[in-house]
C-alpha cells in the first residue's frame, strides 16, 4: 500500500483514485469510473406487504397472502418487508401536535413497521417465518439454505438521521423507500408492493370514481404527470431511476387471489413502473 505525503509535509495519503479528494466536485465525481454493481441475491424477490392496505385489515386479508406466500417458497425465494399502516399515521399525528421533529417522528413509524414484521413472521412461523433485522441482510443465504421466509421491517434505518422535511415534518422515507433500498441493495430478482388496489391510478380511487387506472409506465412519464395522489412514496421514482439493478418495480392488489403467483412468476399483474 503506497503511502504519499502531500508537498506541504502535513498529509499523508493512501494512494488511490480518491487521494485528497473531497467527494462534492461534480466534475470530478461525473468522470469517475466504477465498476457494476454486484448482485448479492439475484435470484431473491422482495415482497412489501401494505401496513394500511393489509396488515390492518387482519384477518381479512393476511391469512390468503400468508398462504400464497407459503405456497410459493419452494419455487422462489421471498424476504418480505412490513408497512406502519394506521397506527404509524396515528403515532405520527400525536408527534406533530407536540411538535416532534422528523428524526423522531421517523423513529415512532419504524416501531409500528416493526410490530407488523413481529406479526407477519410470527403468521409465518410453522412455514419457517423469521423476523430478521436490516444487518442481516448479508445471511439471506443461510435462511434460505434452512428453507425460512425472512420478514423484515420495511422503514429504512435513517430514524434520528431523516432527513427534514419541509411543512408537515413526516418522513419521506418510509417503508415504501426502505423496501426499495433493499431490493436496491441485494439487486433483486423483483420488487413487488402489495396494496389493497389494482395499481397505479392517476388519482386516489377511493377518493375519486374517476380515477383511470395505469398499467404500466416510465418513471419518466410518470413524474412528468405531477399527480397529486401516488401509490408508492415519491422518492421510490428517483430510487429506481438511479438504480444500476433494477429495472422495473411492480405494484399489485394483495385481496385479490392468485396475483402474487403471477408477479412472482413475471406475469403484468397489477401496475408496473420502469426505469425511464
């Protein structure tokens, strides 16, 4: 390891492409040459089960999808992630009233999430349900080697450190971004959210009748659009049009039967968002 002291005597280097550089120049960083990312986990499917849309809905809709899910993990390997839902919109609420920054509001939704990742694993526990932390991540072989289905938390691990907000204070990275991240990360075989909608729609469909529903779009397209209303969390869009891994996100109806099968298996069920 070559060592260079700079012409002044004060600094030592390690010599490297990076040697004294300060990591802001844009010039510097636009030029610099990288290698592919790796795919850690190619061939695994990152599940995200709606906090709101699923979870809170108990009994009603959990069981199915625990059942497909076990149904399917002979043929593909699945991490699922979990959402806050509405007890994470009630926390959050009580937190601005008392004038809680975004650090700790953050903090207050990645406790709810993690209650639905207890729930959801527990659900899964005689199929090999296990709740895992974000670190991990890097064991994902072991767990499939002893045939689990991991659950994780979908918020991602910022809590003190998000990032402000303007206006309302609530975190825009939540589980939506966390899962994201993940897939991100692991470079993922696929990326499904499942919701209580068919997908994407060009407004909030319980709210609007007249809501046209999108089977696919860039995301290009789609911030082109400014929608009022979105599907997923906003910084998804920028998530996965930066990705070197993933192309595409999919976005489903979880209270329908059978469209997590036909997502794992590639099908054009629901929604699908791709990189511009």
């Amino acid at each position: 390891m070559a060592l260079l002291r700079e012409k002044d005597g004060r600094r030592l280097h390690v010599k490297s492409r990076l040697m004294g550089e300060s990591l802001v120049g844009k010039t510097f960083m636009d030029g610099l040459t990288v290698a592919p990312q790796e795919r850690l986990f190619p061939d695994v499917n990152i599940v995200k089960i709606g906090g709101q849309s699923i979870c809170d809905r108990g009994i009603k809709a959990l069981p199915a999808i625990m059942k497909e899910v076990v149904a399917n993990k002979k043929k593909h390997k699945i991490l699922l992630t979990t959402g806050g839902g509405t007890r994470s919109r009630h926390i959050y609420s009580i937190g601005l009233e008392l004038g809680m920054p975004t650090g700790i509001i953050a903090k207050f939704g990645s406790s709810v999430s993690e209650q639905n990742a207890l729930l959801v694993s527990t659900l899964l526990a005689p199929w090999g349900g296990i709740k895992i932390g974000h670190d991990e991540v890097t064991k994902l072989s072991n767990y499939f080697a002893q045939a689990c289905i991991p659950v994780m938390h979908g918020m991602p691990p910022y809590d003190y450190f998000a990032l402000p907000v303007p206006k309302t204070r609530i975190p825009i990275h939540r589980t939506d971004v966390g899962t994201l991240v993940i897939a991100d990360l692991i470079g993922a075989r696929s990326c499904i959210f499942i919701k209580d909608e068919q997908g994407l729609y060009t407004d909030d469909p319980k709210k609007n009748g007249a809501a046209t529903f999108i089977s696919e779009i860039s995301v290009k397209d789609l911030l082109s659009r400014d929608l009022d209303d979105l599907i997923i969390e906003r910084p998804c869009l920028e998530i996965l049009q930066n990705s070197e891994v993933l192309d595409k996100i999919q976005i489903i109806n979880g209270l329908e039967k059978g469209n997590l099968t036909k997502a794992l298996h590639g099908k054009p069920v629901g929604t699908i968002i791709y990189k511009s």
